[in-house]
C-alpha cells in the first residue's frame, strides 16, 4: 500500500528528475522518512528508478550502502559497555595504503555492514572521496565485535590520510587511544606514514604497526620491515600482516585492538563532560556533533550547554555510528557518538568545545587550536551572473569544512568573489571540486598565494597598520619597503622519501626551491628521507608535481607548518602600456623576481591578441623595470571578399567581435580579455 | 534510391515554404497595392539591384568555398526556365520595380548558355523598368572556350565582365586549380576589353603559397600592363574545407604569414594608385568612372535579389505585407534548388528579418569598406534622422580614440575609415557597434 504510494506519487515527478533538482529533493525527503523500512535498492526499485539522472544516481550511491544496512539496528543497549569495553582508535595510512578498504572489512567482520551488497570505501561518503580514494571529512563507525564471550564496543574514527588534513586527524585522534598504523607491503614508509606516526606518537597514543597488502605478489615485507624499524623503532615481531582486500588476519587485528589499546580514561560516576570533534551539517536536521563521552551521561532531552559559548541546547537526538546514525537514547562515558541538540549552525558547533549538563561547571577539555590557513587563492565566478549561486555553494560548503577561511575579495578582471583561505593544496583541490561537484558551481580558481607579513615601523605605521606585524593577503597592500623594518614568509618543514638514485636530482630541486636541508637517513638500503625546510611559496605551484617527475613518480613528500622566517620579498607590478595592471601585482623573493615575471609577461604576451596599438608589458619592482614583452601592432585586419553572401556571415563575426569586446577589461587603449587575465593567475 | 530521396527533401522543403508560399497568393492580389506602400519608405523600397547565381562549375578551384557544383550533364533549359521563375516572384513579393544592375556570377557564369542570360535579361525588362545604360556583369572564367562566348554575351546584354585571371603564373594556377593557362587568361583580358572597353575587371589573388612581397609586386606590374580600368584583389583567405586548407594544415604549402600579407596588400595600393587605379573599396582599384556600381550598392545598404541556388538577397518583402527588410537566402543544393521553384515558384529557404539596429550595423560595417565611407546623407536615408553621426560617435571615447590614433575620420561629410585605418577595419568595427548599439538603447529603440 505504501510501496504503491510512493510509486505512484513518483512516477508524476518522473518527468522532471533529469531537468532540476526539485523532484531529487522530494525524492531525498521520501526517501530518508522511508528510509528505516526498507533499503535503499529496494526503495528505488519500488519506484522504478534506475538512477537516470546523475544527481540521483550520486545520492543513491552514497545514500545506497549506508541505508541498506541500517535495517535493524534498533534498541541498542549502550548500558551494556562498560568502560572497559570500549576501545577508540583509528587507522593511519599514506594515501592508497588501503585504510579505507580494511575499514570495509572491519565493518564487515563485525557485522556493522553485510557482506552481499558492495561495500566500496564506506566511510568515504563524498564523491571526490571516492573518485580520489582519499578521505577527506573524518567519520566514526561504531562496531560490536565478541572477544572471548564478551561483547566489545570499538569506536573507529576515520582520519583524513593527507597531511593538509592534519588538523582533521589530529581533531580525531584526540578521541582515541590507538591508532592502527597501516603500511603498504610493497611500497613501505611514504612520507605521509611518517607525518601520521609521529601525530600519534606524540599524542601518546598506542599504536598498532599493520603491513597491508601481503597478499600482493610483489609484497618485500622484509624490506618494509626493516624501514619500520630504521623509522619508528618497531620491532618484525609488533607488526602485525593483513590483506584488508581479503580479509585475512583482519581477525587478529580486531583481537590485537582489543588486546593491546587501553579503554578511554573515563569515569561514569563524574558529571557529563564531552569533547565535540568534528561536526557537520545536515539539511534537515541541522548541525550534528561528534563527541567523545569523557565523563558521565547524557541522555535524550538533557540540556547541556557550550563550555565554549555557554549557550544551552536540548539534546533531540543522540546515538552512534553504525555506520550511520542510530539512535541510542543515551551515551556513556568512553563512548564515541553523535549530538544533535537544535544547533543553528556549524558556528555554534565549535569543533573542540566541551558539552556539559546545563548548571554544572567542569573543567573544559584542552580543545584544539583553530585551523590556520596556509594558502590562499581567489575564488570568482566564471561569470558573474553566477555570483549569488556561487555564494550559496560557498556558504553551504563551508558549513561542512569550517577550516576554510573566507574572506570578501574583489579584482576588477575577474569580479566580485572570494579570497579563500586553506590547509593546504590537497585541500584546496578538494574544496574546489567538491564546489563543482556537489554544487555544480563554474569557478575560476586563481594561482594559490601565501600569507606574507610584514613588521612595519613608525609611529604612524604601527597606527594605520594596528600593530606592528601585518599579514599581507592581497599583493597589492604590501606595505613600502621604507617602512619596512622586515619582511617574513611561511616556512614549511617537508619530508621527502625517494630511491637513492635519485639523489642529485632531488638535492637540486630543493636547492633551486631555496630549500634548506636539515637531516638525511637511509630508511632501507636504497630508500632515503630527506628532511628539508622549504619556503612554503615554492611548493604551493608545482613542487610535488616536479618532483614527481624528476623521481619518475618514486619520492613521496609532506610537509608542516614551521612558522616564519625573515625573507628579502619584494613586489612586483605588471605594466601594460605603463598602467599598473593591480590585479597581477605579485610579491615574491628577490632572487625569484626576474623569472617569475618574465613568465607572467610571456603568458601576456601569449594571451593578449594584437591589437590596433603596439602593446608594452612590462613588469617593475619599485621604478626599475625587471622584463618586458611587446605585442605589435595588427598590421593588417580586414575581409578580403564582402559581397551578398559573405556579409551575413562577416556580420554575424562582428557581433560576436563586439561582443567580446564588451566583456574585455579595457587598460589604456588596450582590451584584455578575461582569458589572459586567467591564464596568468591560475596556474 | 534517387526519387526517395527527393521525396524525403521534399517533405523537409514542403513545411518550409509553407509560410512564404502561403502568402504568395496574397502578393497576387494585392499586387497592384504594393506600389502605394514603397512610397512610404525612405530607403528607395522599389528599387533594388539583381545577383543572379549560376551553380555550376568546369572544376574545383582549391582555394574556393563557394556554393558550387561540378556536373557533368547541366540541364541548361530547366535552369534557366527555374532562374526566369524565381526572378518573376521574387520581384513580386520584393515589390521592387525597378532593377538597378544586374550581375552573373557563381560558380562559372561564364559556362552558361548566353541565351539563359538573354532570357533572364528580357524577363527583367518585361517586368521592371532596366534603365539603357544600366550595369549588367558576368564572371568570366579565362578559358578558350569561354572566351569564345564573349561576344554572345554582349549580344545577350552583358554589358561588363568580370575575368578570373587570379595569377600570372602558371605554377600558382596550377597551384590554386584553375583550369586555364596564363596564356588564356591574358588573350581573354584582351578579348574583352575590344569588346567591352572602359568596363573590364580583373580579378587577381595575393599571398598565394611560397609568394614573396618582389614576386606579387612584380605580377602587379606585368597585370597593369594588359588591364584595363578596373582590377579587384584579394587576398588569399584560407577557407575550412578547401584543398588549399587541409594542404596548409598538413604543412604540405605554406601561405605568407600576415605581416607579409600586409606587406604585400600595402605594396599593391601604393602600385596600382601611382597608375591611376584608387581603392574605392577594402578590395576593389578603378579610375574614377568605372567603379562597379552593382557591388558599390551592396556597401551603400541598398536592396538586392537573390536569384539561384544559394544566392543572398536583402530587401522589404512589401508583396507578402510586411515592412522590415529581411536577409534572405534561397536553397543551396541546385536539383533541390530547381524542385522547389517548380512547385512552389521559389526556394527562399531563409528569410530573417532585420531589426533596424542590424540593419545600420550592416550600413556601418560595410560603408565603412569604401574610401569614401558611410555620408551622412546616406546615414540619414537609413537611420531616419534621429541621430547624426555626430551625434551618435561623436562624444564615444573609444572613438575619439580612434579619432586622434589617426584609424578614422568624422566630419560633416560623414564618416570614413583613413587609410591606416581601412587594412585594420575589422578591428574597428567592433567599437563602432557597440558605440551604435549602446546609443540605440539611450534611446529607447
């Protein structure tokens, strides 16, 4: 009766499921209200959708395995876990290492998902994830797994595998206490491994050495044992060897975490106190928290309140992951699960904040230190019809990602938009497709920057500038070297691993990238770390990519934050025609500034058409000219034929000509269209 | 096979002329009407001139995009009885009653029939008034045979022709794919101008491959030598499709890169106006009075007819009623061309109405390709005295830019490109446009 129901109401909207996205929400309504009776298969089998439309078919993909095993996981007693039988961990991975696939199994093994629909990387539930094969949003997963006759409550909390989500994985280690460290049996320690190994070390966590990929035949587990033990002083006999594709000695894993991780240090006689660590935004229910239970419990209907903002909330609903929401009525202290208490938005949900019972005061958790931006780029519609849309995707985005940084920016080629703060260039990337993808939103994304600063002198500096250490986001407020005491650029510390044969050639780069090497160890007989502090402005363009190539694809790298370091910067103005064209102001190194602007100025000259006057390009540091281009004038520009049938045709080009024109940024007498000015700023 | 495939076209053809035949009843009727209505326009609504469009051609140039057939068997009578039927209701539904020139031209005109010429030329006469004097041209194409023909031509009232020389040289002809010798083409210029003195054009094509700016200048001399008053150049264009196009991309031939396309093209102004050739137009060099009038008319925005397979025609359609110039174009494929005169009397197979902003957008742009250039009494005939040329350019920037730069002049005369600015018009233009069309939208209209 309901099955007819919903088909019959569905085949009215059939009709437009590929034309807007109205009936995708309907269908997204009926769905989830139908959501606990029948599967996600089932459903549009039901009402005869094979997914035609791609908007469905993503939905459906994501929505599919979550919801199909979701059936029947009601009336879960969280009493039943005492402490002691909880264990929180995660698993870190270089990215491909297989973290994502051996969750699948660790979902399976314990029965959170069943094994006869595919299960393809669960937990990565973004398309860019799953495209990518990198988790970018961390998510948790409840699992109950039977370890000798006693039930065990395992919280696994899913870590971004790149380091630009550093701040994600160090958010969720801190509601564990393990980590499985997974390494590729035939590819060994990647530079991210050691990046993730010593996040979890540092935060005392116990830490699981799992080799991956046993099963392949060109596995050397000899070899990436004894990186191990060059590395991270892992003893052959820790490790533990696992083929997640498989599943064989999934099982032991399971009984090692069990084994080897402590149970939170929790305490249920002490009143309520949990740790938010991530959060996101759900359309229909609004903000939804995760939070690690330190002490005490909460139940359904509580009121708790922010330690951070000391607003109060009601708690509408909580529960675990399992892998997606269930309802509990009740959380305990240890427990890992999800919040939903009326939260406007991802604001008020301060990732980091500590939740307690209203009227009561606790000592609030150390909490996180914000996100800090690293790179900047300029967002702008690629046509500014587009701009509310855009704003709105942006809006909408930055609900689910709040480490993103937005500023308002405007530059007179390209527009109104956005000056965009990120962790790094994966996440930037990221952010960037998931804006296409999930928003379908045309961007043009401009070259990435980063955040100079500056210490200014002068009474009157120190006044307009409101202290004396300024960070420069657009170029074009450099302050002038006059009132310059210094200049500062951000600084990174990387980690490069590489065969050996390729030494030279890495020291090179580096060298040529103003990089400073500071340590140098064998990790096997051919593998070699490097550790090098690098300007975070010379590896924001093409670092890895070039070294990539020069490695052919062997040398993996990452890098972090190593704060600032005095640089001689200077900026650079672009001339056309001797007008400052103030939207290719650029500020870079001394040593850096002939060549970098020889190539903004051959991009120019590659991009600008000729045109009725002879066009300079000329790119200056203060007065001194450091490169200069000439475009020359259009020698001749007319249709040889123009009879009756050509003028149609002729005029029909003139239209679009004029056209054109309109749309160009005029400089002087100089037209330059958009094309040129994007050619420049992207990379 | 063949017939079904006429018949699918014929469905096709059939919705399509459904309007245009539709109203073709009306235009009989009330024929003797549309006089009284072309009095009401300012832009000499009953007058217009005639391009007529022959086809067919011997062989295929490389270089040559245009709507041409290679046909072995060409049914000489059926063409002509088709061309004389679509001329009779074309001049009804224009409502044009007078013919200002009549020009032949292709594909090869010259490889018709002169009595088709004579036919179409007597059903112009029946039917408008052709003044004695009046224009009448044809292409001609240099061969012997064609040459040959000229004097019937004359008979059947050519009164100019137009000769195909495109090069001295014989490697470039072979080159280009003509299917004519220097030789022929130098005995044919002189053949005509015996016969039609003062009112002989040559057509010749630069920046051939592998040409140098001394090689063309050097042509250009030997070409003054034989020619009479009037020479057209052109500059080879390479056009997607051709022979020359898939040769050039393939790298197979090289064309002279543009700054020498330039190069050459200031060469021969300099050439032919030292011996008394001007440029009157981008592409045309006469003395003073033997300009070609019938293609002066497409520059100045005036009427004209489209007759044949894929001939272009703008004018008022006063016999259907209406009162804003369309451009129109009649069916390309020639037997398709030929089926849809006999059964519908003609095959308009596009007709687009002009709004007046495109209408001086096509004053502006092609007035401009003349010395001369757009008057401001030919302006005014057109625009219908709201706004001067003055008044519209004169304040723009970007024009006075243009101005000042030495590309354009503007004065009580009119408006006209310099010389500097004649070799970058398309560069212009676009300025002029949008200056024309953002006055348009100040003004409401």
């Amino acid at each position: 009766m309901l099955m007819r129901k919903i088909k019959n109401n569905y085949l009215v909207q059939t009709s437009f499921v590929s034309k807007d996205s109205a009936p995708l929400t309907w269908l997204k309504r009926k769905f989830r209200s139908q959501a606990s009776k029948l599967t996600a298969f089932k459903f549009l089998e039901n009402v005869g959708l094979e997914g035609t439309n791609t908007h469905v078919k993503r939905f459906v993909q994501t929505s599919t395995v979550l919801r199909a095993n979701n059936v029947k996981k009601e009336n879960i007693d969280l009493q039943r876990f005492p402490v002691e039988n909880i264990r929180n961990f995660s698993i870190i991975a270089h990215v491909d290492h297989g973290k994502s696939t051996l969750a699948d199994r660790l979902l399976e093994i314990t029965n959170t998902i069943s094994k006869n629909v595919r299960n393809l990387q669960v937990l990565d539930r973004l398309q860019v994830e799953r495209e990518r094969g990198i988790t970018v949003k961390a998510q948790t997963a409840s699992l109950f797994y039977n370890y000798n006759d006693e039930v065990y409550l395992l919280n696994l909390v899913d870590t971004p595998g790149h380091v630009d989500f550093n701040y994600e994985v160090s958010r969720s280690l801190s509601a564990c206490q393990g980590v499985i460290l997974l390494v590729d049996a035939n590819q060994g320690v990647q530079a991210q491994t050691v990046a993730n190994f010593y996040l979890a070390f540092e935060s005392n966590l116990t830490i699981l050495p799992v080799m991956n990929k046993i099963d392949l035949k060109v596995a050397k587990p000899d070899v990436v044992l004894k990186q191990l033990k060059n590395i991270f002083d892992i003893k052959p006999e820790d490790v533990l060897k696992v083929s997640a594709k498989n599943g064989t000695g999934v099982e032991e894993l399971l009984r090692a975490v069990v084994e080897k991780i402590p149970p939170p240090p929790a305490d249920l006689a002490k009143p309520f106190r949990g740790l938010m660590f991530d959060s996101w935004y759900d359309q229909y229910k609004g903000a939804v928290a995760n939070v690690a239970i330190c002490d005490g419990v909460v139940r359904k209907g509580d009121k708790i309140q922010s330690c951070n903002t000391k607003k109060t909330y009601e708690v509408q609903e909580l529960g675990i992951m399992h892998p997606t929401e269930v309802p509990t009525g009740v959380l305990f202290a240890g427990q890992v699960g999800y919040i939903i208490a009326n939260m406007k938005n991802v604001n008020e949900a301060q990732v980091g904040d500590t939740l307690c019972h209203d009227g009561t005061s606790v000592e609030p958790l150390p909490g996180f230190k914000p996100a800090r931006a690293m790179v900047f780029a300029g967002v702008y519609p690629s046509d500014h019809t587009e701009f509310s849309a855009l704003r709105n995707a942006l809006n909408r985005l930055t609900l689910n990602d709040s480490s993103v940084s937005v500023h308002v920016d405007h530059s007179p080629a390209l527009g109104q938009g956005w000056r965009l703060g990120f962790l790094g260039l994966l996440h930037m990337d990221v952010f960037n497709q998931r804006l296409e993808q999930e928003y379908d939103a045309s961007v043009i994304v401009t070259a990435p920057n980063v955040p100079y600063k500056a210490r200014v002198f002068g009474a009157k500096n120190l006044k307009k500038y409101g202290g004396e250490e300024v960070t420069i986001l657009n170029p074009c407020h450099l302050p002038d070297p006059h009132v310059v005491k210094e200049y500062l650029e951000p600084m990174v510390i990387g980690t490069i691993l590489f065969p050996d044969q390729y030494l030279s050639s890495v020291m090179n780069l580096c060298m040529e990238r103003r990089g400073e090497q500071v340590d140098q160890v064998y990790i096997d007989d051919t593998r070699l770390m490097f550790k090098v502090i690098l300007p975070l402005s010379e590896i924001v363009v093409d670092f890895f990519d070039d070294l990539k190539s020069i490695t052919s694809g062997f040398a993996s790298f990452d890098y972090e934050d190593h704060g600032y370091q005095v640089a001689d910067l200077v900026k650079v103005n672009i001339l056309l025609n001797s007008r400052d064209v103030e939207e290719l102001t650029l500020i870079c190194h001394r040593a850096r500034a002939r060549v970098t602007s020889k190539q903004v100025c051959s991009k120019l000259k590659e991009t600008i058409p000729r045109q009725l006057f002879k066009i300079s390009i000329q790119a200056a540091v203060g007065s001194k000219f450091i490169a200069r281009e000439d475009i020359p004038a259009l020698k001749k520009d007319v249709l040889a034929k123009c009879y009756g049938g050509d003028i149609s045709r002729k005029m029909k080009l003139l239209k679009r000509q004029a056209e054109g024109k309109k749309r160009m940024r005029k400089i002087g007498n100089i037209d330059v269209p958009k094309d040129a000015f994007i050619k420049v700023l992207k990379r | 096979m063949w017939s079904r495939y006429c018949q699918t076209t014929c469905a096709v053809v059939c919705k399509d002329l459904n309007l245009i035949t539709g109203e073709l009843h009306f235009l009989r009727k009330s024929s003797h009407c549309t006089q009284i209505a072309t009095h009401g326009h300012g832009n000499h609504c009953n007058q217009a001139s005639l391009y007529i469009h022959w086809p067919y051609c011997q062989k295929r140039c490389s270089y040559c995009n245009f709507n041409k057939y290679i046909s072995r068997n060409v049914d000489n009578d059926r063409m002509t009885r088709c061309l004389v039927t679509e001329l009779k209701n074309l001049l009804g539904i224009s409502g044009v009653s007078s013919i200002t020139s009549v020009f032949f031209g292709g594909g090869t005109p010259s490889l018709a029939d002169p009595q088709t010429i004579f036919e179409v030329l007597e059903v112009v006469k029946e039917t408008s008034s052709l003044a004695d004097r009046a224009e009448i041209s044809i292409e001609v194409n240099p061969t012997h045979l064609e040459t040959k023909k000229l004097v019937d031509f004359q008979h059947a009232g050519i009164n100019r022709v137009s000769v195909g020389v495109q090069s001295l040289k014989a490697g470039d002809l072979s080159v280009l794919g003509r299917d004519h010798t220097v030789e022929e083409a130098v005995r044919c210029v002189l053949e005509s101008r015996k016969l039609f003195p003062g009112r002989v054009s040559v057509d010749m094509i630069f920046g051939r491959p592998n040409q140098t700016i001394d090689q063309w200048t050097e042509e250009l001399q030997e070409l003054l030598k034989i020619c009479d008053s009037h020479v057209s150049l052109y500059q080879l264009t390479l056009e997607r499709g051709t022979k020359l196009f898939k040769q050039v991309h393939q790298g197979t031939l090289m064309i002279p890169d543009g700054d020498v396309m330039a190069e050459m093209y200031r060469a021969s102004v300099e050439i032919l106006e030292r011996s008394g050739l001007c440029r009157y137009e981008v592409s045309n060099f006469s003395t003073k009075d033997a300009q070609s009038l019938h293609n002066r008319s497409y520059w100045e925005g005036r009427q004209y007819l489209g007759v044949g397979p894929g001939a272009h025609g703008r004018f008022v359609p006063v016999g259907l009623g209406k009162d804003m110039r369309e451009a129109r174009i009649q069916t390309l494929e020639p037997d398709n061309w030929m089926f849809e005169v006999e059964k519908f009397g003609h095959a308009t197979r596009r007709a687009v109405p002009l709004t007046k902003l495109e209408q001086l957008q096509e004053v502006i742009s092609l007035g401009l390709r003349m010395q001369d250039g757009l008057t401001s009494s030919r302006w005014l005939e057109h625009q219908g005295g709201t706004g001067t040329l003055n008044d519209i350019f004169g304040s723009c920037p970007s024009v006075n830019n243009l101005i000042s730069n030495n590309f354009l002049t503007l004065d009580a005369r009119g408006m006209r490109a310099t010389s500097e600015g004649l070799i970058v018009l398309d560069s212009i233009l676009p300025y002029l446009l949008n200056t024309l069309t953002d006055f348009t939208d100040c003004t409401g209209r």
